[in-house]
C-alpha cells in the first residue's frame, strides 16, 4: 500500500512516460547522455534526485527495492530513499542483492554478481567525464558526436605527469561499447570491472544536470589508460577484518577514540552475509 | 611548377559581418614550401580572411580548397565538420596571437604538445613524453619545464609551447595570426629566428598575418597586401617592399624606419 | 649602345655556339612615387643585351643613371612596366618578366644569383649560415655545404673566429665579403654583381677578379657594375651603357 495523496511512485504519469523514452533512448545508444525534464523532488539536489526519478519512472508493484550509499543499506541516505519509495509506492524492500529486481546505488556497485532481469540505477553528480578539461557543454557535445576523446587522454597523462601512475580512483573514465566516453558516476575504480558485459541493466541519472543515460546488459565497457600505465583496480594488503574476504572493496574505518583503524567490506550486505554463512566462531568482533 | 602542386587554392573568398565586407574577393595559391605574408594594418580584413582559410568562419562566398595528404584537391568547406576538426589537428596548425587562445593553461606544456599525439589515438605515455620533450626542445625549452604549467611561463615561451603544441603532427599547413605580437621586441627577434629556422628546417607551408613588415621580410617569399578587405598588391616579398606599386605599400613601407 | 672592350683572349670557346643564358628586350622602368603627389621618376626605356655563357657584360654610365636598379629588375627586385627578360634556367629559357612569384624563386633558387652593394643583414645569423643557405636551399646536404661555406670564406679571408658571428658588427670589407660568399657559393649559371670589389682592400679585390674570373671559365653569365678599373679591365669583355635616354643596343 503507498500513502494516499501521492500519485504511485511520487511522480506523475505523464512526467514517468517521459523518462521511460529517455530510457529507451539511452539504452538504444549506450553511453550517450539524454536530456530531460528533470522534476523538483522533495530533497535536495546532491541526494539522489537523478537516481530517485528513474526509480519512480521504473518501480512497478512486484518490485523489490534494494537502495545503497558507498555500499551501505543503513545510512540515512539510503534509508530515507527507501522509506520514500515504500511510502509512496508501497514496493517491498530488500538488502538483499539477489531478492532485488531494482537496485539504487550511490558510489557502489554490489559485491555479489547480479542477474538478469536486473536493473541497477546510479546516482550521478557530473554525467559530463570531459567537464574538467573542457568547460563549454557545446564544446563537449561535439567531442561526444565526433568521437573526439583525445583530451580525456590527456586528463590521464597530467595524472602520470604529476603522481607518476593515473591517480583517479573514483569516477574513472570507461569507452561504452567502444563509441561513447562516460562517466561511470563516483564509484570507486574497483568497480569499473563489473560494469563491463554485466548481465543487468545499468541506467544513470543526473537530476541537477538533467541528463541519463545506459548500459545495456552485456555491454562492453572499457576503462581508460595507456599501454604503459594499464588500468588497475585497487588491492588490499589484508583481508576485512570482519568476514575476511579478500576480494572485496575495503573501507577504512576507525574504532576507538586512540585511532585503532581496521579495513573492513564496504558493501555492508556482503559482508553480513559471508559472515553468517560461517560459524560464529570464526568471526573476529 | 604544375597546378597539381597547389597546396591551397583560394578563389573569390569574400566574408561579411552583416553590411561590411570584412574581406572581398581574395585569390590566391600555395604551393608545398611556401611562407606567405599576409599584411596590412589593423581592420584591414587579414584576421578574417586568415579565419576563414583556417575553417573558423564560414566565408559569405569564394572557395578555399586543400590539397589532402591522400593527394586530392578538396574544398574545405565541403569537407564534414569531422573531417575539418582531424584537419586542424593534424595536418594543419593554427598558431594564436595570443597564447591563451591556442594552449590549455590548466595543464602541463607535455600535455599542451601530448595533445595532438592522444588526439590521433596515441595510448603511450612514455612515447607521447618523448615526443613532447623532443618538440620543447625544437622551440628551446628544456625538459625539466615539461611538466610546468604554461602560466608559470613568460610570454614568449608560451607562444613557443603553442609552436610546438602544433608542430607535434608535423603539419603540412600552418596558420599564424601576429606570432610576435604583443611580445617584447628581444623576445619578438628570438621567436622569429626559432620560426624562420623551423619553417626552413621542416619544410613548413605556412599562412603568417601579420602587421609587422621586419617578420615578414624574414619569413615569408610572398606577400599579400590587404586594405579595406582587398588584396592591393601581392608579388615576391622583397619586390613588394622594396619597389612597392600601390600608393597604399608604398605609404606601408614608407612609415617603417629603414635600419 | 654597346661597345666592346679589348680583352686579352682567354680560354673561352667560340660565343656563337652558345645559347644566350640572360636575354633583355625592350625594357622600360620608372618609379611612381605615391606619397609625392605621384611624381614620376623614370630610370631607363628600351633597355636589351644578351649575354651568353662564359661572357661578363659590365653596365656602364654615371652615378644615378640606373645601373643598380636595372641589375635589381633583372633579379625581380624591382618590377619593370614594360619588356622581356629571359633567362636560360634548366636548359630553357623562361620568362621573368610577369611570371608568378614562385618560377622567380625557382629561377633565383637554381640559376640566378645576385650579389648587392652592401649586405642585407639578415639579424642574429651566423656568417657561416648565411653563406650555406642557398646550397642547403637547393637540397645540398648540411655537411657539404658547411665545408664548402668554410672553404670560400677562408679564401676570403674571414678569420674562422668570425664564422660562427652574424655579421651585423663585421666591417665594411668583412660584411661585403660575407655577401660575396654568399652569392657566389652556389656557383649560378648567371650572376648579376653590383660594385661587388667596393670597400675591399687591393688584397681581397683581387681574390675577387679571381672569383668572377673561375666563374666565367666554368661558364657563368655575368653582367656586373664595376667602378674599379682595375676590376673592369680583369673581367669586362663587353659593357652596356644604361639611361632612360638610350634606345636598345
């Protein structure tokens, strides 16, 4: 059940439609940005505003939601933006990726492999990868009809130039199909693998920017680099301190007032669940 | 001395900015090799006209045709806006009065000349390094300024990593628009015995505009003369200067201090 | 008008067996002077010669009577209003009168040289480049040219000190020994010099006489201005008397 005074969802019909052809468009040009007609939503721009109304656009009554903020169910972001949609779309919710057909992220993807059938919608600052090199949008809009990435090249060799390897660890450059450059939105480059042929469907939103765009499931997404300076994601020297695995991308965390640090899963769910498929002896705290 | 040898061919290129005519009916070829002046005083038509050989203004009428690298005579204005982009990153140059207009301040001098080299599809660091090094070092700058920030650099040596920035294609083509102006007078002379050297050394085509005679005395063969958005006289660059025709050169020449 | 000089016989072959490198008909030259009100200053009318391979045509006449400029219009320095100058370039004679930039750059490049009174300095370059370049603008290799820059100004006795110096601080004599390197390095088939021996010591004039006499036997076209007599006689065999007044020899 959602809450009366709302239409399903929070958005309108008419504004959903439209969205929905965005959507289209943009899957059937992977990586290229669409424009549109981006609602006030009631929160702030910076909170998911992009990511929310593809949600509304895509949320159906058998979906289950799952919604995640540097890998977290439980932070407020995350909780506020799934309470949202259970008020509103009355939709069940889950933490769990694979009881998810609709997962919401900001600055993460799963740890555990996802499906198909499955849609992933990113929360997205800068749709815009070339904005820091090259300010005027008619400028870059040309870049992306043309082709003409040499610049994003450049952003990377700086990177060498001045920190001896390409220093960017979130929000990395990715070749969407081999036409489009994109912006993969801030996750960490950790997760630049996943992206690439992934099974689900990975749609991005940016509502302060009014721009989405898509990657289709199976689609071959390539990260930046240089034949010398090859594209790496990031190792840990230890396994997390809570379900050791050592696969998984790390958080460093702080646990007592003296400074004690531990690293430990960032994707929360992953983490728990490893954690109680194995005895509880085995668990460190 | 064939026609198939024309490098540039303009015919009739005319460019109004509403009821003014910029630049009226010039004509002109360049051939492989040739330094072409382009002189006149300011408002006299020669940055328009030099912005419309370089494909940034569409003219109201004429034809500017190139010959390709592939050997074909195109008209350049036929050519796609892809097609013209990969030009004037590659076999052509363009060189800026004002070095802020051709460089990228935010990023290194390497990256500023790196950029044609990545533009093309170059993914080695360590070759682009070394082309970058290679071409600071033809315009006198040393590698241990290759990873500086060009506003960390005077005047004159960002016109030169805006030189070399654009030679790193090794262009057929170069256009320059005033490359001494608004540089100290030592400053100017060095910039243009480094152009004079490069252009003879590489073997360069190139378009100078430019209202300083002393440049073109030392660059180009050929001048053109412009005023009022005409051609007035054109001819060898010695001959121009030294026994000029039109009471416009004559006066041109006449107000420069004979040294 | 033309008159012959006496000359003592020299190793040349018989002149009518050779095409003429350097033939002027009908040429007329007078300055507009714009900026005074259009005056009209005439040099010469009517001006024509030939000289043939091998042969030295000095210009004769007062000071003023055109002898520089009419050197200066055969090279397309100056423009003529009016007749034909061909020279004989790659084996056939071509036309400079109206001819398209470019064919004149060819023509100076590989047949026609021209050493001036003084020397254009060409600011900040060294002696030694000035003298290589119309080798190196012909293709020759940079090493050659260097040896034989260095060859021709140690006969002119510039001082190896000064090769790697632009000359813009030289004397009168070493700047016009620069230029006269220069001009006769690349050895071109037709040479105009104008007063190339002023401001050179007796020394220096005769290493010149010796320069423009070696380029006669390999058979050089030259027509020259000479006001040393000594010189004239060494290498005049005919002279051309110039003014706006005379009709075609």
């Amino acid at each position: 059940m959602h809450e009366a005074g709302y239409n399903f969802a929070y958005l309108d019909e008419q504004t959903k439609r439209a969205i929905r052809r965005g959507l289209l468009k943009a899957v059937a040009i992977p990586g290229h940005q669409v424009p549109f007609a981006s609602r006030e939503m009631p929160l702030p721009y910076g909170w998911g505003t992009g990511g929310i109304q593809l949600t509304a656009a895509l949320l159906g009554r058998e979906d289950v939601l799952k919604v995640i903020d540097q890998g977290a169910d439980d932070t407020t972001n995350a909780v506020s933006i799934r309470r949202f949609f259970a008020r509103t779309a009355g939709v069940a919710t889950t933490t769990r990726v694979v009881e998810a057909t609709l997962i919401q992220t900001r600055h993460r993807i799963p740890e555990a492999p996802l499906a198909e059938g499955q849609i992933v919608v990113f929360q997205v600052p800068i749709p815009e990868p070339l904005r820091w090199m090259e300010a005027s949008e008619r400028e870059t809009r040309r870049m992306h009809a043309l082709k003409e990435y040499g610049l994003m090249h450049v952003s990377l060799y700086e990177d060498v130039a001045r920190h001896g390897r390409i220093a960017k660890t979130y929000d990395y450059p990715v070749m969407v199909a081999g036409r489009y450059l994109m912006s993969p939105s801030p996750i960490p480059k950790f997760d630049n693998p996943k992206l690439d042929r992934s099974p689900a469907l990975q749609l991005f939103g940016a509502g302060r920017e009014r721009r989405l765009y898509a990657v289709p499931p199976y689609t071959e997404v390539n990260s930046l680099d240089f034949d010398d300076h090859p594209f790496t994601v990031e190792r840990w020297s230890q396994p997390c301190a809570l379900c050791g695995a050592t696969d998984s991308y790390l958080d460093e965390i702080i646990t007592d007032d003296a400074g004690t640090r531990m690293l430990v899963c960032s994707d929360t769910d992953h983490c728990g669940a490893r954690r109680a498929e194995r005895p509880a002896e085995e668990c460190t705290p | 001395m064939s026609d198939d040898e024309v490098l540039l061919r303009v015919r009739g290129l005319t460019h109004r900015y509403g009821a003014r005519t910029a630049c009226a009916q010039v004509d002109f070829d360049l051939h492989p090799g040739e330094v072409l002046g382009i002189v006149g005083e300011s408002g006299a038509g020669k940055s328009t006209l030099l912005h419309c050989l370089a494909t940034r203004l569409q003219p109201s009428a004429g034809t500017v045709e190139y010959r390709c690298a592939d050997g074909r005579l195109r008209e350049v204005f036929a050519l796609s806006e892809a097609e013209r982009r990969l030009l004037l990153r590659t076999e052509w140059g363009l060189v800026h009065q004002n070095p802020r207009d051709g460089l990228r301040m935010e990023v290194s001098a390497g990256g500023n000349v790196g950029e044609r080299l990545m533009a093309v599809g170059e993914r080695h660091y360590g070759r682009i390094r070394t082309q970058a090094a290679h071409w600071l070092a033809q315009v006198e700058i040393g590698a241990e300024r290759l990873d500086h920030l060009p506003a960390t650099f005077s005047g004159g040596m960002q016109q030169r990593v805006q030189i070399a920035r654009n030679l790193v294609s090794r262009p057929r083509l170069l256009f320059m628009d005033e490359p001494t102006g608004g540089l100290d007078v030592s400053v100017q002379a060095r910039l243009l015995d480094l152009l004079r050297g490069l252009v003879a050394q590489l073997g360069l085509s190139a378009i100078v505009v430019t209202h300083d005679l002393g440049v073109v005395r030392l660059l180009a063969q050929r001048l053109l003369v412009m005023r009022g958005g005409r051609v007035v006289e054109q001819g060898l660059t010695d001959q121009v200067l030294d026994d000029p025709q039109h009471p416009y050169t004559q006066l041109l020449v006449s107000s420069i201090l004979r040294v | 008008m033309e008159q012959c000089i006496a000359r003592p016989a020299t190793a040349t072959a018989p002149l009518p067996a050779r095409p003429p490198m350097l033939e002027v008909r009908g040429l007329d030259k007078h300055f507009i002077l714009h900026m005074q009100g259009g005056v009209r200053i005439p040099v010469f009318e009517g001006a024509g010669f030939e000289v043939r391979a091998g042969e030295c045509l000095t210009l004769a006449g007062p000071s003023g009577a055109g002898k520089s400029t009419l050197l200066r219009c055969l090279y397309g320095n100056y423009l003529v209003q009016r007749g034909s100058i061909r020279v004989r370039h790659r084996g056939e004679p071509v036309e400079l009168v109206g001819a398209p930039a470019r064919r004149v750059l060819d023509v100076r490049r590989a047949t026609l040289g021209h050493v001036s009174q003084f020397l254009r300095v060409i600011p900040r370059v060294a002696s030694i480049d000035l003298v290589m370049e119309p080798l190196l603008a012909r293709g020759v290799a940079a090493d050659e040219a260097r040896a034989r820059a260095e060859a021709l100004l140690a006969r002119l006795n510039i001082p190896p000190a000064l090769w790697a110096l632009a000359p813009a601080t030289f004397s009168g004599g070493e700047q016009q020994r620069v230029n006269i390197a220069r001009g006769f390095i690349a050895e071109y088939p037709v040479m105009l010099l104008d007063e190339p021996t002023a401001s050179l010591d007796a020394d220096n004039r005769s290493i010149v006489i010796q320069l423009i006499q070696d380029a006669l036997a390999r058979g050089a076209a030259i027509v020259g201005i000479f006001h040393d007599e000594e010189v004239r006689a060494a290498v005049g065999q005919r002279s051309y008397a110039v003014g706006h007044t005379e009709a075609a020899a």
